[in-house]
C-alpha cells in the first residue's frame, strides 16, 4: 500500500523533474515471477526503476536500513519499505542462504524480484564483478532473468553527495536471459560463475559502462586504504595516489548447445 501511495504522489513530481527515459520495458512480464538484475550507480536506482516499472518490484536490501534508531531510522525504515525492499542480513555463511530463501519466497508469490548483483553500489561509475547468489536465486526458481541498465544516477548523486542533481536519468531493459541449460546444476560452483558473468556482460553492454572484474567492495576497501595512506604520510597530498583497479575485460560464456564442463565442488 505505502509503495503505491509513494509512486501515486512522488512519480508525477519525479517524471516532471527529472524527465526519465525509458527502452524495452515490454521484455518485463505483465505478470507472473521474474529477477530483474540491475547494475547499481546510486541510491535512486532503487526509486527511478520502481517510478517507470509498471509492476511492484520487490528489492533484497541490507537489514541495517530498517534497523536505525530515532527519527532518521524510522524515515528509512519507512521509506526503504514503501520502497519495495525486504530486509536481509548480508554479512555472508548462513545469512547468505537466508537471504536467498527470501527471495524464493518472493518468486513464489510472483511477484518481480529486484537484485543488485554487485553488491554495493559503485564506487567510481564503473561495473565490478557480480555475486553468484542471483544465479542460484535462478536455478533454484527456475524463472526468467532480466537485465536492467540503469544511466545516469551516479552523475546525479554518487555516493556521499545529499542532495541529487536534476539530470535526466534512463532505465534499459534487456531481453530476459536463458539459463534452463544449466537447469539442476546449481551446485556447480563453475556454472554459477559462468551465468553471472554472462549476466554482468549483458548489463555493462546495456549501460555502456566499463567492466573491472574485481568485486565493488573490494574496490571501496582499496581506494578507502589509498585515500587513508596518503592523509597520513608526510607530503602524501604531493604523491601521486594509486589509481582506481585495473578494468579487464569479463568473461564470455560459450553458445548455449556448449555446456561447459562440470567440475568437482
């Protein structure tokens, strides 16, 4: 109720403003379950593709949005919820199956379900390597995988900026992808790898952005440390700093009649 109250009162306002652009919304399904895999630029990723989906979409998002104490707690509480999102914890081992537990339960009302496959948001605008959970997510429920770009929100409020600036923003959905070659092999470690990787090469096609195949908080780790060991050496501000990780080109997966070989767990 709160999120179509939300999108009721917020969306003209948000249309009118930012005047988003949208491509291929006809490959999300007017019903039925579906994974909708986003890259992720900005918090308004997760306000701009609700605005333009016809259909309620339903995020996995860290616990620690729904747990602040005071007035700023119950605000994100409350706007996370109308939001969409679920809390999960996503500290990894048996909160990891928790999470992916969660989001069966949503597929199987379904309903659209909204994951991040990076993790975190990017540090720099650039694509880092995805998380093979949203793989699993997908052999476990057997439904489609659909690719979002989401374009322009890190220019519009990159992590650590308030207030966002008024840019035009777009969404660009992608034709669902086909895993049911892999269907039953969710144990395999190699295959979840494979798909994932397939699925963030579709998302840095659909968005134009570079790929670095490392994990985004690895890179925020990285560039925190960086920024740290220069603010505590003598003269650091006159150093040259270490550059952001090198981008590498992702992997490609095979045709879909090439299976890959399966190897031991």
């Amino acid at each position: 109720m709160i999120y179509w109250i939300l999108k009721a009162i917020l969306g003209p306002f948000l249309k009118l403003v930012f005047r988003p652009w949208t491509e291929g919304l006809a490959h999300i399904p007017t019903e039925g379950p579906a994974i909708l895999v986003s890259n992720h630029l900005s918090f308004l990723d997760s306000v701009f593709l609700p605005l333009v989906c016809p259909r309620h979409i339903t995020f996995l998002a860290k616990s620690e949005y729904f747990t602040g104490k005071g007035p700023k707690g119950w605000f994100k509480k409350f706007l996370f919820s109308g939001l969409g999102q679920v809390p999960v914890d996503r500290s990894g081992g048996a909160a990891s199956e928790r999470a992916l537990r969660t989001g069966l339960r949503v597929l199987s009302g379904d309903k659209l379900l909204g994951i991040y496959p990076e993790g975190t948001r990017s540090p720099d605008g650039r694509l880092y390597r995805g998380k093979v959970g949203v793989a699993t997510m997908a052999l476990e429920s057997g439904v489609s995988v659909i690719p979002v770009a989401m374009i322009g929100t890190f220019e519009m409020q990159p992590a650590g900026q308030i207030m966002p600036k008024v840019k035009r923003v777009g969404v660009r959905v992608g034709r669902p992808l086909d895993f049911a070659r892999y269907q039953g092999m969710q144990n395999d470690r190699f295959v979840l790898r494979s798909m994932t990787d397939e699925i963030m090469y579709e998302l840095m096609v659909l968005s134009g952005q570079e790929y670095v195949d490392i994990y985004a908080s690895t890179a925020k780790r990285e560039i925190a440390e960086a920024h740290r060991a220069a603010s505590e050496s003598v003269g650091g501000a006159d150093r040259a700093r270490p550059g952001p990780p090198r981008a590498v080109p992702p992997r490609i997966l095979p045709p879909p009649h090439e299976q890959p070989e399966r190897r031991a767990s």
